[in-house]
C-alpha cells in the first residue's frame, strides 16, 4: 500500500442516495453524515489511514446544482 507521509485524506459528502435514511414523516431524505458514511465501510478503521470528512451538502441527489459543483470545486482547490 502507498504510503501518504503525514498526509490526510480529505473526503467531501453531498449527501445523496448514500447518505439517505427513511422516515415515517419525511420519506427518505440525505441524513448520514460523512463520518457515519466512512464508518459504514468494513474494514475502513484497519487501513491506519487518517481521512477527514467534509459534510459539503446534505442534499438528495436531484437537488444538487451546477452552483453546488462549482462550490465544491473551489472548495477541495482551495
């Protein structure tokens, strides 16, 4: 496996269809963060390796926008 030398892995969540939970009142709406999303994943907690979630948007998928994309563009470059 490659070593990152210090550095974190930065991952951005826009909420979506992964990130849904149902609800007697709401239907299925975006919920999970992106910490619960990492923690989700078998095996992602013996990989050592440090990643950072970034909860951008909590948004379903067919909300989300050119705006949002270009947000979160000049999020991750800057």
């Amino acid at each position: 496996m490659r070593q990152l030398n210090g550095r974190t892995v930065a991952v951005f969540t826009l909420g979506g269809t992964i990130a849904t939970t149902s609800s007697a009142d709401d239907g299925v709406v975006p919920t999970l963060s992106g910490k619960e999303l990492l923690e989700g994943v078998p095996g992602m907690s013996a990989l050592s390796v440090p990643l950072r979630a970034n909860d951008f948007r909590r948004v379903a998928s067919a909300s989300l926008t050119l705006a949002d994309l270009d947000a979160l563009h000049a999020a991750i470059v800057s």
